[in-house]
C-alpha cells in the first residue's frame, strides 16, 4: 500500500501557502486541490487533484482516474486535461491506497484549511463553482501538451 499524505509549505516573500502532496514520505512537486480530493474519497471517477507549485493550472495541472475497489482507493492513472498520461510521481500508477487511511488523511487536509485562509478560500470557490455548474472550473481548459 502507498501513503498519502501533505505538507503545508509557507515560501519566504510568498504570502500564499502550498499544501503540497506527499507520497510514500517524499514531498513531490505537485500541490494538492482540496476540494476534488475530497470528492475522490466519496466516489469513482477523474478528478483534478494535483496541480504545479506555481498555482498555474497549465503550467502542470493533473488530473486522477480514481476507482474504489473495497478497503482501496486506487489512482489508476494521472493525465493531463488533453488526455496524455504521466507518471510524475514517485510512484508509478496504479497508485494503491488503504480506504481508512486515504479517507483520514483527506479529513485532516479539510481540517488544516481551517488554519490558512488562503486555501479556504480556494476550497470553498472550487466547491461553489462545481455545485452551480456541475463540473470543475478546469473542464474545457486546453492547455499545451
């Protein structure tokens, strides 16, 4: 099994934190989209998860095919918005975690937006936008593969 975790990164000069994704003890380079994490705990499918440190969604925005299989939440695949696959990661895909642990670390990572408004602020426009329009603001952005 693999371990999901975060890190919350504070960069001199930066006012903004990075709530950066953490795998199997390594910090990757990719930060962590709160609110579509949270939807990959309660359901199958493709969920824009993981986005570049500078915050640009085409600069390096990923996208996670999810798949609940029992006790396991496993990232089957982690593509671009055009569909190109990537292994970025440490890990290589399929990426399997245990369902309790993946779920508990969502609900910490919820938690920890409590303590920096900044993100909670980009939790909470992600949520609004998905429930009024019944998809993630990054559906229909090209970008260059």
């Amino acid at each position: 099994m693999n371990k999901l975790s975060y890190k919350i990164e504070v960069k001199q000069n930066d006012p903004y934190p990075l709530l950066e994704l953490v795998l199997n003890d390594e910090v990757e380079q990719q930060t962590i989209e709160p609110y579509p994490l949270e939807l990959s705990v309660q359901q199958d499918g493709s969920f824009p998860i993981l986005n570049c440190t500078c915050g640009e969604w085409g600069c390096g925005g990923y996208w996670v095919d999810v798949k609940h299989d029992g006790d396991k939440i496993i990232w089957e695949n982690i593509r671009t918005h055009m569909g190109k696959s990537v292994d970025r990661l440490h890990a290589k895909t399929p990426i399997i975690f245990s369902k309790p642990e993946y779920t508990e670390t969502v609900k910490k990572v919820l938690q920890e937006l409590e303590n920096h408004d900044h993100l909670k602020k980009g939790y909470n426009d992600e949520k609004d936008y998905y429930q009024k329009n019944d998809k993630f603001y990054w559906d229909g952005f090209s970008a260059n593969d």
